[in-house]
C-alpha cells in the first residue's frame, strides 16, 4: 500500500463546515441497480469523473426506491412549539434604572440597570437567572 493516501477522517460538524464551503462534496455510485451516495473532497470527485469521463448521468429508473422503504407516513412527528420568553420586569419602567452604576450582582459588569428589589442587574442576567 505504498501509492494508497490514507483516509481523510472528518467529523460531523467539520462536514457541515466543509459542506457549505464546498471543500466537500456528494458523489454517486451506480452499482448494478443501486445507487450509493457518499461524500468526497472536490478533488476526489474530480479524479472520479476524470476516471468515468465525466459526472454519471442517471435516467430516473435508477433512483426508484429498493422496496426497503416503507411507504406509510413516519409515526414519531415531534410537535414543537415555540413560546416566547417570560418577561419577568418590565425594563421600561423608570424605577428600574439608577444614575449610579455598580457591579451586576450575577456577572460583575457595571450596570445602570436594577432589580425589582432595587439591586443591580444586568437585565438578561435577572432573566437569566429567574425560575422558569
């Protein structure tokens, strides 16, 4: 295995990055009736297509599904609903800011703003912190 380059491992997030970069690519093999999809680095699938002379062209009868599908509609569909964040102060009341800045009391920047027990807060911070 003297000419062989080794494999190039890649994680999932790396194909993500490498994916939408284009530094990696989906190919397709035909192998008989089916077909095999993978991904490669660009220039792996250009040594590829240079070896086939040329991207496979494919006719539609190769893509049919193998049987091993099921065709009834997938049984877990998870429901999600979206709720908007529980504002716990209204920040737009006056009483919420002092002139004085301190120290937030969650994350130590100074802050203008205040607690509804008049402690200093960082707004996010307060919220952050509350129970949900």
């Amino acid at each position: 295995m003297h000419g062989t380059p080794k494999p190039r491992d890649i994680d999932f997030d790396g194909l993500v990055r490498k994916t939408a970069s284009g530094d990696v690519v989906p190919v397709e093999f035909l192998d008989g009736g089916s077909i095999h999809r993978f991904w490669v680095v660009t220039s792996d699938r250009e040594r590829y297509y240079d070896i086939l002379g040329g991207a496979p062209q494919t006719t539609g009868a190769e893509k049919k599904p193998t049987g091993r599908a099921s065709s009834d509609a997938p049984t877990c569909r998870p429901q999600v609903t979206l709720v908007p964040p529980q504002r716990t102060v209204d920040w737009s009341d006056r009483g919420h800011w002092d002139a004085a800045r301190m120290p937030c009391r969650y994350c130590g920047a100074a802050t203008n703003m205040r607690d509804p027990q008049l402690r200093p807060s960082c707004k996010v911070c307060h919220e952050a912190h509350q129970p949900t």
